[in-house]
C-alpha cells in the first residue's frame, strides 16, 4: 500500500483484452471488506449495456458509458462523468475505470495530465492489465493492417500491474511460455498469476505505480495527442429483444455458432429470459469457451428483455440476429 501524501483522489484504470475477467475483478473489488468506497467507472464497445447488469449490487457509484470505446469516441465524456465526480468528492475514496476490451490505455491515461481540472483532483495511480492465460498468445501475435494497432500489445506494455489470469486453463509450459512473452514486452511491470481474478486487493489498489517520468523516458510523445486506428474488421453486434427463449434452441444455436465461428467471436455475452424459469440466464464466452449461471430473479414488474453482446472480426449482424430470433417462444 503506498504511503504518499498525495490529497487527490486515486483512480485505477483496468484494462485487457476482451474476455480476460475486467469485470470479474471489478466485482471482487467491490464484495471484498477493503472500507473504500468506490466509484466504477465502465465503458462498453456496443449499443446494449451488459456488465451494469453484470457488476453486483453495491453502494457504489456505478456510471456506465456505451457504444464508443473509451479511448476516442466517448473520451470527452469520461471527462465530464470525472468532473461531475469531484462535485460529490465527499461520496467516495478512489475511482475504478473499467475500459472495453479493445481500449488503447494511453489515451485513457493522457486524460489525467493533459486536463487542468482532472489533473489537479485525481492521481493516476496504476493502470492494472488483466491477461487471459488461454489466449493472449494469439491475440499478442495477430497481424494487423498497416496503421492499426495491436490493442493487446498496447494494454501489456501500459501496463503497471499485470494479473495474470485464468491459469487454471493452461498447463505449466503454456504458463511459462505467456509470462515470457509478457516480460519480453513489459519488464517493469509485477505480474501475479490468478484463477477468476482473485487477488490481493493491496497489489492493484492505492499503490501509487504509475509512473510519468518512466512513461515519458520511454515514450517522450506520451503527451501529444495523436490519433490511433482501430481494426476496423472488429466491430460489435448488439441484441436486444423481448421474449422467452426456448433452451433447447438455444443451445444448438450457439453450439452451432461458437463452433464454427468461435476463433473469429472474441467475446459473447447475454442475459435472457429463459421459458418457464423465474431467474434470468447469465452467459459469458471467450471465442469457444462458453459458462452460463443462472442470475438474478426477475422482478414482477419487469419486462423479460434478452440483451446480449457479440464482439468479434466480421460478424454478420443479421445472421445473428435471425438465429436468435429463432430461439424465441412462437407469439400466441
């Protein structure tokens, strides 16, 4: 835990590839008995918010922004969501930002010294890069076009603090083999290894990491503003519609869907209201991974809305939308 005597605010930017457990994390933070209050921050890369629904219930501040990706189009309003927290500075000890899986933190960091006001209120205090042990290896070594970046690359190189999760999916030499490769990028930053992203709370929070002088010695154009390209093959499709799914349906959909087109599906995530069940269905997928729980229950008044979220490299917005659409109860 540091010791600095820093008054301003801490903010922890939590950053990783699509799928590697941000929120996961984010709701360990929030149920562990640290005594902070918390406000989180989130960004979604899609129309159809999921991870509000998905991070507990707590007394914390949750804000949520959608359909941008933190670090370009909806960077403005992370400002303003920043300002308006400093009003109500009274509410909460440190500040989480949780960006989308395809965010470049460097933007996301620049926002904490090239902003007056942000800069005299809030400390940048780590950014904390979640890693899928299973298949980082794959997205560190993809290709890009000429001029788009390696989002993956970026977050690990950014990185003040690496959890290295998910270690329970590989054996030891794949293991050896990722942390190499995250050293060979990164060698200043702690790494720990973790299963559903159980760690120390005092690893990640407080800790007064982030260097500026380190960043700039290494990237004296840190504070430049510069535009950045994003693959443009990867986009999201949202889903949003009323019903009740039939589950059988469901199940060799996706079946169908994840096994075919899983290595292109970078990240999947729903809740649907299943038929004849009073709780809703919660499930999460990494390319063929897939695990569904059951959620919350269903409130009275509540309209069974199923959302759910597709993040991947070509996808085809209606045949997703038609094999979903498929799963749905006939209207009587």
């Amino acid at each position: 835990m540091t010791t600095t005597t820093d008054q301003r605010v801490p903010v922890t930017v939590i950053t990783g590839f699509l799928g590697a457990g941000k929120t996961t994390l984010v709701n360990r933070i929030l149920r562990e008995e640290h005594g902070k209050r918390i406000a989180v921050i989130e960004n979604e890369f899609g129309e159809v918010g999921i991870d509000d629904a998905l991070v507990l219930d707590a007394e914390e501040e949750i804000f949520e922004m959608n359909n941008g990706c933190i670090c370009c189009t909806v960077r403005g309003d992370l400002i303003r969501i920043l300002s308006a927290l400093m009003r109500r500075r009274d509410r909460f000890d440190q500040i989480l930002i949780e960006t989308t899986g395809l965010a470049d933190p460097a933007p996301v960091a620049q926002t904490f010294f090239v902003d007056d006001e942000i800069r005299d209120q809030l400390r940048l205090d780590a950014i904390v890069t979640v890693v899928d042990a299973a298949h980082v290896l794959d997205h560190l070594d993809e290709v890009k076009p000429e001029g788009v970046e390696n989002e993956a690359v970026e977050q690990v190189a950014f990185a003040d603090r690496m959890i290295l999760n998910k270690v329970d999916l590989v054996g030891s030499e794949r293991l050896a083999d990722v942390e190499g490769r995250l050293r060979a990028i990164n060698v200043a930053a702690d790494i720990v290894r973790a299963e559903n992203a159980n760690v120390d709370l005092d690893f990640i929070l407080d800790v007064g990491a982030f260097d500026l002088q380190r960043v700039l010695a290494e990237d004296p154009a840190f504070l430049e503003q510069t535009d950045h390209q994003h693959d443009q093959s990867v986009t999201s499709v949202s889903i949003k519609v009323d019903g009740e799914v039939v589950v059988d349906h469901l199940n060799d959909w996706l079946g169908e869907l994840l096994s075919t087109k899983g290595v292109d599906i970078f990240r999947s995530k729903g809740i649907l209201a299943i038929a004849g069940e009073e709780n809703q269905y919660v499930f999460q997928g990494v390319h063929m991974l897939f695990d569904g729980t059951e959620g919350r229950p269903w409130h009275a008044d509540e309209k069974r809305t199923n959302r759910m979220v597709f993040i991947g490299r070509n996808l085809d917005r209606t045949e997703l939308e038609t094999g979903f659409l498929a799963c749905l109860e006939p209207v009587t």
